[in-house]
C-alpha cells in the first residue's frame, strides 16, 4: 500500500533540485555529468510518486472538484512526455544500467544532460511542487537547497584529487571524446573495445564519485544531503557495474562484459579471473540491491516507508559498502590488466601538463548546453 507520498514528492523534488546546485557548483566538466546522471533517476523516480499522490487527492476532493486538479495532471502530462521523450533512455543507457549504445547516441544522451534541461526540469519540477502546496495544506513543500562551501572546491582541486579545473585529462570513457578538457579513445572499433570502454569507464566513473565524497566523508558526523546524493549515485553504479561485467542487460539487448571478451579472438585472458572472483563479492550485497537501490535510490518504492529515504535507516554498513565497491572494482580492474588490448584503460583520470595543443575543441561545456 502506498505511504508517505506527500514525504516522498518533497523529497524527490529537493533532490533534484540539490543535484543541479551541485553540478553548477562542480567545477570539473567530467563529474559535472557523472554527478547529473542522477538527475535524470529523481525525474523519473517523481513522476511515479507525484501521479500516485495526485490520485489520492482527487479521491479525496470527489468528483464534483475534478477540475482543481487538472493543472497538476497537466504538469504531470508534460513531465511524463519529457520520460517518454528521452530521459528514460538517457538514464537507463548512463544511470541504472550501462547499455551499449551506437557511436551517435553517446554524446546525444552524455550533451543531454546539460544547463539548458535541467534549468528547464527545475521550474517544471517547481511548478509541481507548487501546485501540490495549492491542492493539500499538509503538504510542506520541498525543504530550500542549502549552499556549498567553498573548502570543497580547493579539496577537490588537489593534484591527488581531481586536479586543477581546466587541467586536460585522459580519461578513458565512452562518452570521453564529447567531455571538454578531456582525452579519450573514441568508441566504435571493435566490440571488445567499446564493451571495455563503457565498462572500465564507469568503474572509473566509481573512483571520481569517490573523490567527490571524500571531503563529506572526512568531516564526520551525521550524512549531509550531498554525501547522500553521492552514496545513492554510488550504490545505482555499483549495481550496474556488477550487471554490466557479468549479467549483461537483455532489454537493453547489451550483452556482458565476459560474453564480450569471449568472443573475441584470442579470448581475452580477464574472463577467468572475473568468473572466479565473483564469488567472493559479499553477499550482502543483494540486499544493498533489493532493499535500497531499487527501491530507494533508482526507482522510489510507493510502499517503502519515509523513513528509509535516511542512510542512517538503510540496512547496510557503509564502511562495508564502501570495500565492496572497491573490491569490484579491483577484480575488474585486475581482469583488464591481463591482456594487453584494455591494460591502457586502466589508468585513472590523471592530468596531462604538456598535451594543451591537442586538447579537444569544440565539445560544448555543461554551461552550454
């Protein structure tokens, strides 16, 4: 039975609303989009609980007031056509799942999530929230997003973290050639090449979340909205990053990393470690799965109650959440060390000093599109 929604349409809609503070707040043109993939997941998530709960209040003003609500369902017609229109794909494809995708659908679904939509999504998500507030006077609305400090910026500036902003990067992703300041391989060769591209670069995509939440982490205390937001993008990873390496995703017709490198010939030589190695993942992991990441953080559960949107209420430990991250993506990692066509892809987002002349041009930065 559904509960909490008026709890849950808040929540989601500050989220959403926190993502993008953080994305401007970012300076890095890499984890500006790493971090607005998580975005689209709220988007979706909302349209699933706001429908819900603009069906109780119509139950509830009858049907002699049906018309008080046509606003609402009006707002909820166009944010559905939005899902329908692309978000869903680009979200499934960079967020939830890591699906194979033609050489011209990369940067359609990475330049997608840019300034312009989310700028756009925010006031139709505010539209939302305000017409709920008209509609229920025990909704509260969604809480004000609160600022960031700028010690997080020279955190993150480090050359041991992120590096300087403008710095150029090698960072070997499948949407790398459409990220400004960074160097990548173009996807598009070979099928063992862009499987490793979209697999590996995620992992590292992993690494740059962990970067991003370290400050968060280092300060102790009670879990902030960002360390949140960035657990929950982390966990989503997770899980597709074990998908995607083993299992594959049918519906996305994207086979699995080992069926890749099966099919190659020479098979490469990271298949058996992989296959041996998955044994030793914590099983509690499929709880992190069931109980959280689908119901909590890539999808919003209509019976979950409210009290589960905390971390301090998630049934994991996060110091064994953060090993079991690390540990996938070492077995990973180590797999495509063994043969020689995906050891280069290994290295992490490391700054290049002396490549500024053939810096990529041209790729439109997260402001401008």
């Amino acid at each position: 039975m559904p509960v909490d929604l008026p709890i849950k349409v808040a929540h989601v809609i500050r989220d959403f609303g926190a993502v993008l503070r953080f994305v401007e707040f970012i300076e890095h043109e890499l984890e500006k989009r790493i971090v607005a993939r998580l975005g689209l997941v709220k988007v979706e998530a909302l349209h699933s609980v706001a429908s819900a709960y603009k069906n109780e209040i119509a139950r509830v003003l009858g049907p002699r007031r049906r018309a008080e609500i046509t606003g609402l369902e009006d707002l909820l017609r166009r944010l559905r056509q939005d899902i329908d229109g692309g978000i869903r794909d680009a979200r499934n494809a960079q967020v939830g799942h890591s699906l194979s995708l033609p050489l011209q659908r990369i940067p359609e679904h990475w330049l997608f999530m840019g300034h312009s939509t989310f700028s756009i999504l925010a006031e139709d998500l505010g539209k939302i929230d305000a017409a709920f507030r008209s509609l229920d006077p025990t909704y509260s609305g969604a809480a004000a997003v609160p600022d960031l400090d700028s010690q997080y910026r020279e955190f993150w500036r480090a050359s041991d973290k992120l590096g300087p902003p403008t710095a150029i990067r090698a960072a070997q992703i499948y949407a790398g050639p459409w990220t400004p300041d960074v160097i990548s391989m173009l996807p598009g060769n070979t099928p063992l090449q862009d499987a490793s591209l979209r697999v590996l670069g995620l992992r590292l995509m992993l690494r740059q979340i962990g970067l991003l939440i370290l400050p968060f982490w280092q300060q102790g205390g009670p879990i902030s909205l960002w360390e949140r937001l960035l657990l929950e993008l982390s966990l989503i990873d997770f899980v597709a990053l074990e998908e995607a390496v083993y299992d594959g995703n049918p519906r996305g017709n994207t086979r699995s990393l080992i069926d890749e490198w099966l099919a190659e010939q020479p098979t490469h030589k990271g298949v058996a470690l992989l296959i041996q190695r998955r044994g030793s993942l914590c099983p509690a992991r499929i709880q992190w799965r069931d109980d959280i990441r689908d119901k909590v953080c890539a999808h919003m559960d209509l019976n979950v109650p409210a009290t589960m949107l905390e971390v301090a209420n998630w049934p994991v430990s996060l110091p064994d959440f953060h090993a079991e991250v690390e540990r996938l993506c070492q077995i990973v990692g180590e797999a495509a060390r063994l043969d020689i066509r995906t050891r280069y892809m290994m290295a992490p987002a490391v700054c290049l000093p002396n490549v500024q002349a053939i810096a990529p041009v041209g790729a439109p930065r997260w402001a401008d599109t």
